[in-house]
C-alpha cells in the first residue's frame, strides 16, 4: 500500500486493491471483487475444494467462526 500511496486511515484489513483508484478514494469494497481476489488468491496458493463448494467471503468467514466456536465454545 505505501508503494501505491494508499493511506489506511480507518485501520481496514480488508482494502479492493484490484482497483488502486477506488481503494485510494475510500470507496467500499464491494462482495463481488472481494471473491474474486479469494478465488484468486487460493489458485495461486494451489488450494482446491470439492466442487460442490462455493468460494466466497461469506463462506470463509462462516467457516471459520464454525471451526473458533468448536475449539472454544461461547
């Protein structure tokens, strides 16, 4: 971000910096481009799922707190 001169003011972790234009503008990230960089980002980690799944933020984000919630109930 600094090689871009993309200043994160409000301490966001999760910036769309597909666009660096928008994300310098402070526009919101929208659901779309978000999954697209996490199916981006697990073919370049060489992660696969069954196909029967879906890849989306919402997934990752529900599977997770699946997975907390069984270490650490409550």
């Amino acid at each position: 971000m600094r090689e871009k001169g993309i200043k994160n003011h409000n301490k966001f972790i999760l910036l769309n910096l597909n666009d660096y234009r928008v994300a310098k503008l402070r526009y919101p990230v929208t659901q779309a481009s978000l999954n697209e960089m996490l199916i981006k980002l697990g073919n370049e980690a060489d992660i696969t799922a069954p196909k029967e799944m879906q890849w989306s933020m919402y997934s990752l984000r529900h599977t997770v707190a699946t997975r907390l919630g069984k270490i650490q109930p409550g």
